[in-house]
C-alpha cells in the first residue's frame, strides 16, 4: 500500500463465471518514520533518533511552551541521529517540529 489512504474492494469470483463486489473499505497508511528524542529531560542536548532516514534534508525548528520559536537546525538527509545543543536555552518545556516530505512531526522535552 502506499503512504496515505488506499481504496480497496474485493471482486468475487465464482467457478460460473458470476462475481460481486464488496463494499468500498479505505485505509490510511501513515509512514511513520519513527522520530524520537532522547532523553525528555535534558540538561544539555537532545538526540534526534530517526528510525529511517529521509531522502531529503529536513527543517528542524524548536518553540517554547508560549510558541516563539527559539532555535532552528538541518536534518541532512539520511541521518538517523542528530544531536542538537540547547545548554542556552532557559528551563521549560519546549516542542521540536521536524517539518518531514509527508507531514511536521512535533515531539517535546523538558529543559532541567
């Protein structure tokens, strides 16, 4: 199946020659290529982990909890770890958007 929603119906056949249709089922596939950061809470960086690689550079933009956006950054494509410093960065949660080829994956940690 491809990333997105896919439309299936099945067609029956019987040894007569007859057949029927089912019913229009739609299924959304999500490709999910399993962006995690590690840890959660942080002192000093963050680990990007890409569970597969992208074919593409990606943008990654970091926002506080009252969305100002206080830290931007490059996933080359291809990479499956990216460490990102943010010892600058005052304590708080914060959320990291991936803006990926399919649609922005938002993740978020704590600064200690």
């Amino acid at each position: 199946p491809n990333t997105g929603t896919n439309y299936y119906r099945l067609k029956q056949m019987d040894f007569d020659g007859s057949f029927e249709y089912s019913n229009i089922v739609s299924v959304t596939i999500e490709n999910d290529k399993g962006i995690s950061i590690q840890p959660n809470l942080v002192k000093d960086n963050i680990k990007l982990v890409v569970k597969k690689g992208y074919s593409k550079e990606q943008s990654i933009q970091i926002y506080n909890i009252v969305g100002a956006k206080v830290l931007e950054a490059r996933l080359p494509a291809g990479t499956l770890q990216k460490t990102i410093d943010v010892h600058h960065l005052q304590s708080g949660h914060y959320f990291v958007r991936v803006n990926t080829n399919e649609e922005p994956k938002v993740l978020r940690f704590v600064k200690m």
